[in-house]
C-alpha cells in the first residue's frame, strides 16, 4: 500500500523507524527487533538507509520481511550522497523487484572527506536530484522528503529553507516527513509558512522518545532541535535513573503526539529506533485515540 493512501485516510495513526544493521553479525538480532515493531502492525516502517550507504543492501532486506512477512507497508530510505547514476539505477530496480512502493528519497549525510570533496563531479548533490531521477526512472514509486522545522543545518535561513523545499515537493515528492522537534509550536509554526509558500502536500511530524540523557546531545548535534526548558527540567531531575528517564522520556513523547491528534495531525512517525519496548508503550498510551 502506498503511503500517500493511508495519510489521506486521515484517521489517527503511529508508524515507526527502524534501522538496518551495521555488520552481517549482528543482522539477525536487528531483524528480530524489528519484526517486533512490525507486530504492532503500525501504518507502516520506514526503514533507513545503511550508515555511509555501506550497509545499504540491509535496508532492502528488512523491508521487503516486514511488508511480506508481517503485511505492514514499508518506507525504504534511499540515499544519493556521492552515488553513480548506474548506483542508483541498481537500487532502484532492486526495490522494483522486492515490490517496494514507498520510497524516502534523501541527500544522505556528508561525512568530513565527502562535506570538503569536490562535490562538482557529483552525479547526485541534493535530494532533489534523487527525487528527480526516481520520477524519471518510470518506477510508480510514492516519494517521501524529509523537511526540518527549525531550519535544515546548511541553509542560511529559513526562507531560503523552504524555498529549497518548494523546489524539492515540486519535483515529484508525494509527503514530508519532519526531522525530530520538542516544541510542538514549532511544528505548528513551520507548517503555517510552507502553506502560505505553495507546498500543500502532507507533513507528518517526526517524534523522537528520548528515553536516555545521553540521546539528548545525541539529537542536538543531528538536527540542532530546539530543547524547551520543560524538556530540559525532565532529563535534570531523571537523567541519572534510567528506569524513571525511559518513561518521562515515553510521557513527552506521548504528550506530544497527543497534543498533534487533538490539532488536526491525525499521522504521527516515531523515531522508535530498534526499541520495540518504546514504540510498544507509546502505542499503549495511544490505544483509545488510535483505534
């Protein structure tokens, strides 16, 4: 099922994140954790893209056992950061093949050699190059696009981020898919703007538990989110107690996603990362509102 069907649906939903696994060792355990998640039957997966792409061949795989062993759709992460045309032409077929229908077309994340290589010879510098080049390919892919709340790290404002992200939507992304946020306000916030800029397809809202203190740096560095001082007060009295801090870390997170449905955003991803656990709390504190 493709993912545009089910937002649209407009009934309140959860889906989850999950990641492939780093080794061919430790596949077997991930996929378990994984599977897992997938036993909640969520509105779908999304599964992300190998680390540095080394990995990448994972995300195939434990996608295509969640769609067809467990019967809940799946979002395979695509990156394009320093990939050939006939790279990515690969793994477009590959997911043809293993009857993938979403796809989350993304950059990918520069390493230090990438981010001060000459980025000229690139086939692919942005998503929207992925995105481009996914529409092209004839493939009948829903494409998602992540967008970033509080202003993606390398744009100069956000006005020119939105600006990047009209461009991106207007290639062929089907719906968005938020970096994680703490403040609901500036979901809310960011949304009112891309809508009064022209991108008028659907957001879902990224949540992150954060269910440790040291994830709380963690988030920082990779999306430079904003931490309210609520926030803040929650991981100084129980960061030190990793019991207590799981579930204040579930409570906000609950709270949060709460707070959305009661606004209008009836599809909410978590960012349960490989932590059946989480995602199994957080959907139990939901049950009444999600049925």
């Amino acid at each position: 099922m493709k993912i545009i069907s089910i937002i649209k649906d407009n009934k309140p939903s959860l889906s989850f994140e999950v990641f492939p696994p780093k080794t061919d060792t430790a596949f077997a355990s991930i996929q378990a954790a994984t599977e897992e998640i997938a036993e909640l039957h969520p509105a779908f997966v999304s599964v992300i893209y190998g680390a540095g792409g080394g990995t990448g061949r994972y995300t195939l795989d434990i996608a295509k056992n969640i769609k067809e062993e467990h019967g809940v759709p799946t979002l395979a992460h695509l990156t394009c950061v320093s990939s050939t045309k006939e790279m990515v032409h690969s793994k477009i077929e590959a997911m043809k093949a293993a009857g993938i229908e979403n796809v989350m077309a993304l950059r990918g994340d520069l390493t230090p050699e990438l981010a001060q290589s000459d980025r000229s010879t690139w086939h692919y510098r942005n998503a929207i190059d992925l995105v481009r080049e996914l529409k092209e390919s004839g493939a009948d892919f829903c494409i998602g696009g992540a967008c970033y709340p509080e202003i993606h790290p390398e744009s100069h404002n956000q006005q020119q981020d939105i600006a990047y992200l009209k461009e991106k939507v207007d290639a062929g992304c089907d719906f968005l898919t938020t970096q994680m946020f703490f403040d609901n306000n500036l979901f809310f916030n960011f949304l009112y703007k891309i809508r009064e800029a022209g991108i008028t397809v659907p957001v879902v809202p990224g949540i992150m538990p954060i269910t440790n203190a040291n994830q709380v740096a963690r988030a920082i560095q990779l999306s430079g989110s904003f931490m309210p001082q609520r926030f803040k007060s929650l991981v100084d009295k129980f960061g030190d107690n990793p019991k207590a801090m799981e579930q204040a870390g579930i409570a906000y997170a609950t709270d949060q996603i709460i707070d959305l449905y009661a606004n209008g955003i009836a599809n909410v991803h978590v960012y349960s990362m490989n932590k059946p656990a989480v995602a199994r709390k957080i959907q139990a504190n939901l049950s009444e509102i999600i049925r």
